[in-house]
C-alpha cells in the first residue's frame, strides 16, 4: 500500500483555520472508533451487510453508515458492536477501589448523555467519573 500523499491550497487552509481544537480532537475519536469497528469486522470475516444482519438491521447501509465516522453512536448500539465483534469499543474500568470509571471512546458533540448518565447513577454511594476526552466530570 502506498504512503496517501500530503495536499495542500490555500482554501483547505482556511477551512482548516476554522476548526477549534475541540472539534479537531472529537472528529479524530469519531475516526479512531469507526476504523476500530471496520478492523474488527474485517476480522471476524464479515461483509457490511452481514455486520448489518448481525446487528438487526435489514439495511445494509447502515454499516456504512456506522463506518463512515460520522454517525453518533448510541449507547446500546456500541455495546451491541461490542457483542458482535467481541472487541471492547467503550472501556469500563476500576479506577479507585471506591469509584468506577466510565470512559466513552468516541467524540461525544454535547453533554446531553452526560447528564443523562449522572441522572441514573445520582443514587449510587460511589463516585462517578466522567471522561469525553479532555473532559471529565465527577458525578
């Protein structure tokens, strides 16, 4: 496989000026999870259509759609790859005997989930650790 080639003009530039480091970082975890997802498929030895079915879509499409970086990913479905693939997509680990760490490895574009998730886990005794990235919030 040849090395892809540097390309450069000035309106790629000036897009490219626009584009805050935030936004830089989640597109970049977007990719990094879809080029997970498409080595694990390829792995396992399923076509995007049979990654589809396995899934329970009778679309096709949808696997490309998930390969494409750009879908937002609901929790379920990632546990569901997970599954599927027998690949971890979203890490839970012991991070303190008395906390859990919960980190999403995947851009995630607002807080809506975030708050979702301190709302169900507000009853728990422990500690609950947050991570987006550069984000973490303790529930």
């Amino acid at each position: 496989m040849s090395k892809p080639r540097k390309y450069s003009s000035p309106a790629l530039k000036r897009v490219k000026a626009r584009i805050n480091p935030e936004q830089r970082a989640t597109v970049k975890k977007r990719m990094q999870l879809a080029v997970r997802i498409d080595e694990a498929r390829k792995a396992k030895g399923l076509t995007k259509s049979e990654l589809a079915s396995e899934m329970g879509s009778n679309n096709p499409s949808e696997a490309t759609k998930w390969l494409s970086g750009t879908h937002n990913f609901t929790i379920d479905t990632l546990f569901k790859l997970e599954q599927v693939l027998g690949v971890s997509l979203v890490n839970c680990d012991a991070g303190k005997p008395d906390s859990f760490h919960l980190e999403i490895i995947a851009g995630v574009k607002n807080e809506g989930p975030s708050l979702q998730l301190k709302r169900m886990l507000s009853g728990m005794e422990n500690s609950v650790f947050i991570n987006y990235g550069n984000v973490t919030a303790n529930a």
